[in-house]
C-alpha cells in the first residue's frame, strides 16, 4: 500500500498540478494508509516513517482528522 502511494506521489509531481485524477488517487492512497492499523512494532514504525517522509517531500501538513487518526485515538482539545 506504501509503495503505491509513492508511486503516485512521484507520478502526481511529474504530471500537471491541474490533474484531478492523479491529485485524488493521491488523496485516497494517504487516506487507506491513515486508516490502515499496522500489527506490530516494525508496520507501525514503517507507517509513521513514511507520514514522515509524505510531510518532508511535499511540503503538507496533516489536518486535524488525519493526525487523529495517525495517532489511532481523538485527541482532547
């Protein structure tokens, strides 16, 4: 699942910003990742080693529910 949303994020960087397709294959490829619930130490370090590396490539911030989500629990404001 990692490697197709890098796959798309390096497609989504070569083609133009006006594509909408690719924009939201983008999106829903981070949205099934932030969903995913990895089983183990090492799927759960791979996943936040690559929403770590998602924020340092593209520049993007996580939204509120996309954070909350990484975290796995709301958080209390």
């Amino acid at each position: 699942m990692i490697d197709l949303h890098i796959a798309t994020l390096h497609a989504t960087a070569d083609a133009a910003q006006s594509d909408d397709a690719l924009m939201r294959q983008e999106a829903e490829s981070r949205h099934a990742i932030l969903h995913c619930r990895p089983q183990g130490e090492s799927k759960v370090n791979e996943k936040l080693t690559y929403i770590a590396a998602y924020i340092l490539k593209t520049g993007n911030v996580l939204t509120s529910k996309e954070m909350d989500l990484l975290l796995g629990a709301p958080r209390r404001m």
